[in-house]
C-alpha cells in the first residue's frame, strides 16, 4: 500500500537560554545521545519524504549533529511560526511535486516522543473529515509553562493561547500544547505567512497558525498523546526529567529482550546500548555509548563501559573499566580494577585484577596477572602491546611499548619488559634478590643502643 508521505520539519534554532548553557540546547544528551537525534530516530520508521532541521546561526555542531538531515539557518530566532516559515525553500521541491499530504512540525526539545504517537498524530490530521491541523495535545502534571489548547463547542480545535497570554480562565484549562503539529501541505505555507507577532514577546507564534485557519473555516483537531511523551525539556531540571523517562524504557526494553537486570533503577543505558540474552547486570554499572553485549554475559556491580564489544561468556568487573575499542572474545575474564582500552582479549582470557591494558592485543587462553600494566605512553605517542596466546605475564609486571611477548611465553614477576620475549622463552627482567644474613638483627641492634 503506498500511504501519502509528509515531510517533517524539526525546530531547534531557539536561543535555549532557560538552559544557561553555551552550547545549543538540542546537543544537551539523553541516554548519551544529544536530544535532537532522538527526534530523527522516532522520524526514521516513519520514512519522511524530506526532513529539515532549522538551526541558528553559529549552530554547526548541532548541524554535525542531524547529518545527513539537511538544515536551514533562522537569524535572529524570532518564534517558532518564523522557524517553520524558514524551512520553505528546503521542501519547495516537494511541495510543487505535490507529493506530500502533510507538513509535520515537530520542536527539538521533546526528546520522548515515540514513532507510534508521531504516527497518530498525522492519522488524526488525515482521519475522515480531515483537517487542516492536527495538534497534539498532553496533560501535564504541571501545565504552568505550556500553551493550552482552547476547544471550540463541537469538540475541534479553536485556538492555542501562550501561557503568557492566557487569560485565569484559559490557565486553568489543563490540555496543553505538546509542540507537534500535522499540517495539511496544501495549506501550510499560506497559513503560515498570515502569523503576525501581536503578543508579549512580540515572537511569531506557531501556535497561532490554529486561530488563522479557523477564520478561514478550516477546521482543526487535537490528538492527545501520553503525557509522558510531549515532555518539553527546556531547563536542566527538565534535562533530567527527560532522562529518568529514557532510562526507565530503556531498562523495560533491556529486560524484555532477554536481559537481567537486578536493580534496574540502578542501571544507566544508552540509546546505543546492545544486550543479548541470559545477559545478568548486576546494581551500579554505567553504560556509554556503542556497547554491544552477547548472551550469557555478566556485568558485575560498579562496572563502567564505553564503547566495548563483549562475546559470549564473558565476566566483566566488579569495578571493571571497559574503554572505547576494548573487544573481549568468549569467555573473557576481566576483573576489580581492570581499565581496558583499544585491545583485543583473545577467547578465554584472564585479567583478573588491577591491570591497565591499552593499545595492545592479547592472544587466546593468555593469563594477565595482578598489577600489569602496558606502558603504551612516552608522553608525545602512542605505542603497541602484542601479546600471544598462551602466555603467562607475571604480576606487577610493566610491558614498555612498543613490545611483543610471544605465544607460550613466561614473563616472571615484576619484571619491566622493554625488549621482545621470544615464543616460550621464560623471560625475568628484574634487579636480582640480595640476601644478608644476620644483617637486619646487627642492624636493629645498632640502631636501637643508639636511641636507647
Ligand atoms: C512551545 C509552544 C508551547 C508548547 C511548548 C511545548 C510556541 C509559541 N509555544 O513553547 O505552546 O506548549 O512549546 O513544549 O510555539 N525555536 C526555533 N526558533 C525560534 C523559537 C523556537 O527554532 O525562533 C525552537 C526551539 O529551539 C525549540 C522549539 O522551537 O526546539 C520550541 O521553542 P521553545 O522556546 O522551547 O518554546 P516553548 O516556550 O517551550
Ligand atoms: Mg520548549
């Protein structure tokens, strides 16, 4: 079946200065993800013919961003009716082509909302007597900041008033504007030509793009969507709102698919986050971006994890650091106070307590002892570690890069590694071990008759 298509357009050239911050608000992360990219993954399912992302000026890491989405520049930010006006020569293409049924306008600062409610939202619009508006329409908990949707005697839509310009009696109307907006394309353009900026922030309003069809006798419509989704997240306050809702669907999803979690409420998942099945998380780990976690994993409390990818059968922590390009094959061991950085664990291998590895790469069945650590930076570059398989680095031992120790081989205690170990040589490279006997009670002796 070929559904007609729209074109969605995302506002996010606000100055965001209820956020105090110096970058743009829609690069402020979610689930380690800046907020605008949830907005272009809930689009994505939902195919758009075009999408624009309207920036400000000086905006061009919020343009790395939504890449490839193309953008637009709206200088000085003048309101939101201004925004999507400025977005025209982007969709003029697919507007002349007549290809799109709707003009969707979404704000880059609800992160939460979900393919489903954007979905509906332009079902209402399309829905039998289509409409010229469809506005999606929440019930907050605290509607003070937001718009309220005023609806006329038969069940339509009227007009959106500001909280600022609302009257007591329009304040206390709790359906709320939740920053959604299906448009008919026909229309789009010429409605949206017609906002003026008669009102206390002498800004163009979007919402007053409602009361200007009414006047024509178009008619408009709300659909009202979970509450929970329309969130608009325009102080850190809010930021953290945001997240806590995030985190609590990520965990939902997480467990659904197969993995434990513990204490999920203790658990930090990023948008990225990849769990397989038989997967035990245990309370108090982190998540960072790009983890991909195989099945019959387990994660012990307080671990940390950033960009790793973990095979089948691994144990990782109590107090395990998994860095960006740390890969662990099956049934790796790391350990309490194991830093891992760009290196492969080989299948089976043990690193069972405070080690740092980085830059290296350790070959199948090898067992790193307590206290080893790559020394894989002279101050100025970085250097390789190549260890074999089979091999047995002694504890406290410091493998000086760049260096190799080769399959089978033994590397004593202590040692400082600074030449390659040939394979299945035992290699000792620590100052030899003097013992005096009777020195330290002549010692002691000598001492004490001196302070006695
Ligand atoms: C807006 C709505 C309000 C609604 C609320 C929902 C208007 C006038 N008000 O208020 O009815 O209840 O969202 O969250 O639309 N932006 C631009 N250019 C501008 C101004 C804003 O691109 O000139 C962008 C912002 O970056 C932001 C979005 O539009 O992503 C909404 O702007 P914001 O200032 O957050 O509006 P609210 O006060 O939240
Ligand atoms: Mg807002």
């Amino acid at each position: 079946m070929n559904r007609p298509r729209f074109a969605a357009v995302i506002l996010a050239a606000g100055e965001g200065t209820r956020f105090n911050s110096a970058i743009p608000k829609v690069l402020h992360e979610i689930a380690g993800q800046p907020m605008i990219r949830h907005m272009l993954e809930a689009l994505r399912p939902l195919a758009p013919a075009a999408t624009v992302v309207v920036l400000g000026q000086g905006m061009e890491a919020a343009a790395r961003a939504v890449a490839p989405a193309p953008t637009v520049i709206q200088s000085p930010p003048r309101g939101t009716g201004d925004a999507v006006r400025a977005s025209r020569p982007l969709l003029a293409e697919c507007l002349a082509r007549g290809d799109i049924d709707d003009v969707l306008v979404l704000y880059g600062d609800t992160p939460l909302l979900r393919s489903e409610s954007i979905a509906e939202l332009i079902d209402a619009r399309r829905r039998s007597p289509a409409v010229a508006v469809a506005v999606a329409g929440f019930r907050p908990a605290d509607p003070a900041p937001y718009g309220r949707l005023v609806e006329g005697r038969n069940g339509g839509l009227s007009r959106i008033v500001e909280a600022r310009d609302a009257d007591p009696e329009e304040r206390a109307i709790g359906l709320c504007n939740g920053g959604m907006m299906a448009i008919a394309a026909r229309h789009a353009f010429a409605l949206l030509d017609r906002i003026g900026n008669d009102n206390q922030q002498r800004e163009f309003y979007l919402t007053d793009i409602v009361a200007i069809a009414r006047s024509d006798a178009l008619a408009c419509r709300v659909a009202e969507l979970p509450a929970e989704e329309l969130l608009g997240v325009n102080t850190r306050a809010e930021l953290a709102a945001a997240e806590a809702v995030m985190q609590q669907r990520l965990r939902r999803r997480a467990m659904e698919r197969g993995a434990t979690l513990v204490a999920p409420e203790t658990v930090f998942l990023c948008a990225d986050t990849e769990l397989g099945r038989d997967v035990v998380v245990e309370p108090n780990v982190v998540f960072g971006p790009g983890v991909k976690v195989a099945d019959n994993v387990r994660i012990r409390s307080f671990s940390h994890l950033e960009g790793a990818e973990i095979a089948a059968g691994a144990i990782v922590g109590p107090f395990a650091r998994l860095r960006p390009g740390a890969v662990l094959e099956a049934d790796v061991h790391v350990g309490n106070f194991v830093e891992i950085k760009a290196t492969r664990l080989g299948a089976g291998v043990k690193a069972s307590h405070l080690s740092y590895l980085g830059d290296s790469d350790i070959g199948a069945g090898t067992n790193i002892g307590a206290g080893t650590i790559t020394c894989n930076y002279d101050g100025f570059n970085k250097f390789r570690t190549i260890i074999g398989e089979h091999a047995f680095i002694g504890s406290n031992t410091a493998l000086v890069a760049p260096v190799s120790v080769g399959d089978g081989a033994y590397v004593a205690t202590g040692s400082v590694v600074t030449a390659d170990v040939p394979a299945d040589a035992l290699t000792i490279a620590r100052a030899r071990q003097i013992d005096k006997p009777g020195r330290a009670r002549e010692l002691r002796a000598r001492l004490q008759g001196k302070n006695g």
